[in-house]
C-alpha cells in the first residue's frame, strides 16, 4: 500500500475538523501544524486499518454480487430436450 496523502484542499479541512473537535470535545485548542502532525500521524499508523476493512467490505460485496449474478444466468438458462 503507498502512503496516504492528502490534496492541500483536504487537507485544510481536516485541520479545521481536527482543531474544531479538539476545542469542542476535549476543550482544548490545537494548532494547524500540531494538527497536521496528527493527520499524518493517524494516516500512518491507522490509515491501513481502515483501508484494509474498505477493502474486506468491497470484496464481502463483489462475492454477493457475483453470487447473484450467477443466479441471473441461470435464470436466462433455455430449456434443452
């Protein structure tokens, strides 16, 4: 997996969620550069957690639906004699 990066315009909004949830939940307040060290620092050590469920979650999906599409043929099936 390669790193995880972020646009400059995602970036700024998840400094601005960050520095939000910390004055609004923990009462405390946070800098941009302190929040972008823990953006990094989530993305690094947790980012392969979530992508590796995203990618459990797709492949739990595409099974059912390779299922379901085996059904369909069937169904299309012709009659022989």
């Amino acid at each position: 997996m390669t790193d995880i990066t972020f646009s400059k315009d995602e970036t700024d909004r998840l400094v601005g969620r960050i520095k939000r949830y910390f004055d609004d939940e923990l009462g405390q307040e946070i800098g941009g550069f302190e929040a972008e060290f823990l953006i990094d620092f989530i993305a690094r050590e947790m980012g392969p957690y979530f992508y590796n469920r995203g990618l459990s979650d797709a492949h739990t999906l595409f099974a059912e639906k390779a299922e379901e599409i085996g059904y369909l043929l069937q169904e299309l099936e012709k009659p022989v004699q």
